[in-house]
C-alpha cells in the first residue's frame, strides 16, 4: 500500500524534497537522497506525521529502524505511537551479544546485528527504513525479528522502487510506503 494513492496533499510535498543522484554509490544506480527532505521541517514533520497516523493505535510495541537512515525515521515514530526504539545495525557496531543476518542488497552484500534481549517473544514489531529497492535489507530485519518470536506487523518506507520488484520478497508482508519512484 502507499500513501500517494490516497491522494494526501502531504505526499506532493514530500516527493519534491527528494533528491535523486545518478550514478551514486556507482554507476547505474539513482539514489534516493532523504538529506534534502530532513532539510524540510514541514516535509520532515508530514513524513513523521503520516507514519504516526497509520500505526498509533496498533498495538506496535517496537518500532526497529535499520542503519543508518532508518535511525532517522524510527525514533520519533516510536516515541509518538508509545513504543521503543531497536536499532539493527551494521556488523561490529553494537557492545554485547548480538544475533546477526547476512543479505544481498542490489549491489553487494551487508549483514544487520540486534542486540540479544532488545526483541521479546510475541512483540508487535514495525520494521523502518527510508527506502525499498530490491528488498534484501527488509528481509533480514525482519529474519532477525522472527527467529526472537517477534511478530513484525508491517514495514514502512518513505520511498519504494517498484521495479526492483523488492516488495514481492517481502513474503506477503505488508509494505506501505510514501512515495514511488519509477
């Protein structure tokens, strides 16, 4: 599901504050730069505002952002619907012991680390991120949530790539997102 079909007034405003950036981190690939919308505090907020008024009221006890730009979406989410905050970071980035999932991203591979104990059996989990490509950093999150017994509700994305088809390895898992680029 996304948030443009609804036809918001927000969703324009956000769309334009994306940068995109050919070639970067390398040839072929078009970024999607979120650092221009956080320049945005209108943009930033309605961003923040349109997550927080779908998932308030959905029982979702952990709101699990993924490095780095997830970090930047996830907590006020998580402090606005009365949630905690788990980062999933990169390797060798958390103190103590961490489970781990390595995964294959649309150019190379990555591997995401959760702290031991930040995830209990039978939690209502929202997995964040800024952006859907091909769907790989997802599916590791949400493999790390499931092998604690954590339910994950739903992801949640600023910005999907519909034609890197990532959705479709989501398992069926239900994805909204703000903003498509084509």
């Amino acid at each position: 599901m996304s948030a443009h079909r609804d036809e918001d007034p927000r969703i324009h405003g956000i769309k334009t504050k994306i940068r995109v950036v050919p070639n970067f981190p390398k040839p072929g690939i078009m970024f999607q730069d979120i650092t221009t919308l956080l320049l945005d505090p209108k943009a930033f907020k309605d961003t923040i505002d349109l997550f927080v008024e779908r998932y308030k009221g959905k029982n979702i006890s952990v709101v699990a952002g993924i490095e780095a730009r997830g970090f930047i979406f996830g907590p006020p989410i998580a402090l606005a619907i009365g949630a905690k905050f788990v980062p999933l970071r990169k390797p060798k980035k958390l103190p103590g012991k961490v489970i781990s999932q390595e995964y294959i991203l649309e150019y190379g591979r990555d591997c995401l680390e959760m702290h031991v104990g930040a995830v209990e059996a039978g939690e209502r989990c929202l997995v964040v991120d800024d952006l859907i490509a091909t769907g790989g950093t997802l599916c590791a999150a949400m493999d790390l949530l499931e092998r604690v017994g954590a339910e994950v509700v739903e992801c949640a994305c600023v910005i999907e790539l519909p034609e890197l088809k990532g959705r479709e390895r989501l398992n069926e898992k239900p994805l909204y997102v703000l903003v498509e680029y084509y």
